[in-house]
C-alpha cells in the first residue's frame, strides 16, 4: 500500500536538474509533496489534485498521472537548499488528513 | 504566524513506562494529525483528530492514544513502552480535515528514545 518513490537517492551538481517518481498500487485522489533536511520538520511542497488542480511551491513543478497512478515532482536548475529526503504522500479523496507517505528519495545537491 | 509546536522535543524512557506527547497547532487550524517516523518504516499515520473528535486511526496498537482539547491542541500517549516505539514522533495541523485541499504543515517533532 505505501507508494513506492524513485530512484532511493540522487546526486546532482547545482544547477542541474532531476525528477522523483511516486507509484502508487491504488488509485489516487491526491498527492502531496514534502521536503524533510536531517533533523528538522518535513516541509510541504505541493498538492496535485485528481482533475489537474495544483497549489504549492512557485519554483517546484509536479505531475499527476491518474492512469498511471504516478506522480512526478521535478527539481530543476537546482539549488544547494535542495537537498533533503523527498516524500510523497497519498490521500484517498475522504475528508479526512490521513497521508500513505512514499519511501523517499534522497537528494543531495553538490556545488 | 506561529508554526505547529510540539514539546518536549526529546524525550528518552525505559521500557515499560508511559509517555505524552503535546502538540499544538498554527492559530486557527483545527485538524491535527499524528505521525511516527523511524529509519524502517518511514512516515506512518497515528490519528487525527478534528473539533475533539477521532476521525481515522492508524494500524498501531491499543498502547498508542490520543485525544484533543477545545484549543484544538492535541496529545498523545504511549502506555507500556518498548524498544520499538523509539522513533520521531510529528504532529501535522491544517485549517480543516479533507486531504485532498489541505495543506498540512508539520511540527519539528518529539524524538523519543526508549531503553
């Protein structure tokens, strides 16, 4: 049931670019994205919303494939801030906060 | 805006003891919710709580409890502690319960080490 994310971990020079994968088994209503760094609080990215709506963060992109019950946040022109472990989180559509979070993906962004 | 506080923020117990946990959400959200993170498992939901009340549970077992105040501050419990409920303990709040429009903002979390 936990959404699988890839790759597990990424390097990338500054400036370069990268995406991160989310699979889910079921279908999804909604996917969340976060950014957690070592030993402080995940901070929220983005929301993709089944049918196309998007809120979040102005200088991060993401996808929402409903067929392929993917999503897809994408990192580019990177900045050392970047760096951190990404997760995503699913939500069933219900009216209710409960998030199936991903395995996670660690970036790490050299200059 | 404050941010969702939680405290203490570390916390270490021996086995068999029990703890709370506090959480207070950013001013006006009344959804809080409870996460357990470990190097294992990941994120995994606790609860969540909306206007005092339970809306959804977790798969954790009867020692891990919760409960939310009218402030909407929110805390848990864990009775009967063991070696495996060591782990970081976060707290998210949003305006409203409902995943698919809410923005959930985490709190820096509790880290608990039990021995």
């Amino acid at each position: 049931q936990q959404p699988v994310q890839s790759p597990q971990a990424v390097i990338l020079r500054e400036g370069e670019d990268a995406v991160i994968n989310c699979s889910s088994s079921k279908a999804l209503y909604s996917v969340h994205w976060y950014r957690q760094k070592h030993g402080e609080a995940p901070v929220f990215l983005m929301i993709l919303l089944k049918g196309g709506e998007q809120k979040g963060h102005e200088k991060i992109s993401a996808s929402f494939n409903e067929k392929k019950q993917q999503s897809s946040l994408y990192l580019t022109a990177s900045q050392l801030s970047y760096s951190g472990t990404y997760f995503c989180g699913t939500g069933n559509g219900g009216a209710t906060n409960k998030l199936i979070f991903g395995t996670g993906t660690l970036l790490a962004v050299q200059p | 805006k404050a941010g969702v506080t939680q405290t203490p923020r570390y916390l270490i117990k021996t086995r068999g003891q029990q703890v709370t946990l506090s959480c207070s959400p950013i001013s006006g959200h009344r959804s809080v919710s409870w996460y357990q993170q470990t190097p294992g498992q990941g994120l995994q939901f606790l609860f969540e709580y909306f206007s005092e009340t339970q809306r959804n549970k977790g798969n954790f077992p009867g020692r891990f409890s919760g409960r939310q105040f009218s402030n909407s501050r929110s805390e848990m419990n864990v009775s009967t502690l063991e070696l495996g409920d060591s782990a970081l303990y976060l707290c998210a709040s949003s305006f409203l319960p409902g995943s698919s429009y809410n923005e959930q903002f985490f709190g820096p979390g509790t880290r608990l080490t039990v021995l």
